[in-house]
C-alpha cells in the first residue's frame, strides 16, 4: 500500500488559506490534517468548528480532524457536521474511550485514536480491533516545528505487532517532526500515514515536497 499523506494545515497560510487548499487538492495528498487545540489538554489554542466548515467548502479530500481537546464526546456530532471524515481523539482525554469510539462510528465517521510520546501502545491492546487508525505522536502535541522524538520508530513497530496480533486492519499514522529522512524510517518501521506541517508549507515547492513524501 502506498503511503498517506496528510498535510498539516496548522502550518499553511491562515491570511490565505484558500491557495493553500487548492494546492493540497491538486497535490498526490490524500487527506486534509486539521488540528484542533483547547488550550486545556495542550498549552496552545488553535482553530474550531467556523474554520473547518469552511475549509469543507472547498476541500475535495478526506477530512482527517486531530482533536488535541478534552472530553470530545461533547463536539463529536459537531465535528461531523462541520465535515470531518476521519475524527481521531486522545487516548489520554477519554475516560471512556470504547464510548468515543462507539459514537464516532455511530455518527459515521473513522474514529482514530492518538497517543502521547510517553504513552505505551499496550494500552490499545483491547480496543485496537474496534478503531481505524492510530495516530501516534512524534512530538508532544500542541504546536508545528518541533524536532522528532527519536523512540516512535520502536512505538511503531510495537504497534505494527500487536495490529498483527489481533489480526485488525488499523492505519498507523504518524505526527510531528515528519520530513524524508524521518517519514523513509517510519515507512520502513511499519507506517502507513505521514502527517507533515512545517515540512509541506515552509517548502518553496509544497506540491512537489507532498509528492516526495508519498514516493518515500
Ligand atoms: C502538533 C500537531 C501536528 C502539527 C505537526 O500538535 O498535532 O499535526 O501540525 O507539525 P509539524 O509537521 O510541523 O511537526
Ligand atoms: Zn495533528
């Protein structure tokens, strides 16, 4: 299987996001990574519901929404209307994560459930059968451009294992700190979705960094 790529948007311009867009939805990008931030369960606040209703207007790819927030349950019919396709939550902010799961499922969407750079993937052990994708952390979550955290490649290939294990069908993607050289190790660990911000958009050619991303 080919790689996924899902460009951050946390990293495109916000005074003209509309170029930014439409670059994504002519690039070989497969879905649209957006982050949400509360300022509660990350120390940093980013965008809500107005801005993804409106990224959906133009978007023509999957929307692959990240909630960095606590309690999600809350915003989960929300986030569907607003247009998320794949709606991923925090391990570490569901006190019932089978619940979350189950009303994403039931709202219609993928549910993908993420994980902190010190949060061990044997957690997922009795949930792994019942989500789409993991969405492990390379960095701690809360802002773009920070610099890999070195012992993913050993989370991925734990999680590659247990996925095997329990004989599920789950996407193993990665975020924070991606770029070739971490993204190749990553593919090689047992990846199967990149997730890049300050990679795709501070590049002079963003189209062609997503199509080197994908051809990893
Ligand atoms: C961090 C976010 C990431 C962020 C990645 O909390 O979840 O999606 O945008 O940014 P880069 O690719 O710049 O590390
Ligand atoms: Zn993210």
């Amino acid at each position: 299987m080919q790689t996924l790529i899902s460009p951050s948007l946390l990293a495109a311009d916000f005074t003209n996001l509309k170029a930014d867009i439409e670059m994504v939805n002519n690039s070989q990008a497969d879905w649209f990574h957006l982050d949400i931030m509360d300022g509660v369960f990350v120390p940093n606040i980013s965008y809500g519901l107005p801005i993804v209703e409106q990224i959906n207007k133009i978007a023509k790819k999957p929307l692959d929404v990240h909630l960095m927030i606590i309690d999600p349950d809350r915003y989960v019919e929300a986030f569907k209307k607003a247009g998320a396709d794949i709606l991923t939550v925090h391990y570490e902010a569901c006190t019932h994560l089978h619940r979350t799961v189950q009303n994403i499922h039931n709202k219609g969407m993928k549910a993908g459930v993420s994980l902190n750079p010190h949060t061990p993937v044997s957690v997922l052990e009795e949930i792994i059968s019942d989500i789409d994708l993991v969405l492990l952390m390379s960095v701690n979550p809360g802002f773009g451009g920070q610099s890999f955290i070195e012992n993913t490649y050993e989370k991925v290939e734990k999680l590659a294992q247990l996925i095997k294990e329990k004989n599920a069908s789950v996407i193993i993607e990665i975020d924070g700190g991606v770029n070739l050289e971490t993204g190749k190790k990553l593919i090689e660990a047992g990846a199967n979705a990149l997730v890049a911000g300050s990679f795709v958009f501070g590049a002079n050619d963003p189209s062609k960094t997503i199509s080197n991303l994908k051809n990893l």
